[in-house]
C-alpha cells in the first residue's frame, strides 16, 4: 500500500480533493494541522482535571498494601 501525504494551505482546495477521493471510492484520513492540534491541547488543558479526593486515594493505597512485605525491613 502507498501512503501519499499532502499540506494544502487552502481550504477549498482541501474540500475539493477530499470530494475526489469520495468519488472514487478511495479511503482516505485527514488530519488537523498543528495550529488545530494546538487549540484542541490547549482547550483540555485549560478545562482541567477532575479533582481528586486526596483522602479516598490515601484510604486505598494504604488498603491494597495490607499485609504486603517491604524490602529492607525488618519484621
């Protein structure tokens, strides 16, 4: 399989290849350019995280290590 890869500046353009490939019937993946890639990082970035509760965290590492020997301790 040959892969082709093409920049085009113009958006028309792009919309007019991507007609032609449909008509025919070849498959085909566009991707965002880097300015979109960046837009969208920075949108998930300043959404944030879900908050975590530090205490429920706490409560289940110290629950999964029960009972788990330690290296270099002494029992």
């Amino acid at each position: 399989m040959t892969q082709i890869t093409i920049n085009l500046p113009n958006e028309a353009e792009a919309q007019w290849l991507v007609e032609l490939l449909n008509r025919l019937q070849v498959p085909f993946k566009v991707e965002a350019d880097d300015a979109t890639k960046r837009e969208r990082a920075k949108e998930i970035i300043m959404r944030g995280a879900n908050t975590l509760d530090s205490d429920q965290m706490q409560k289940h590492v110290e629950l999964a290590r029960q009972g788990r020997k330690l290296p270099f301790r002494a029992e």
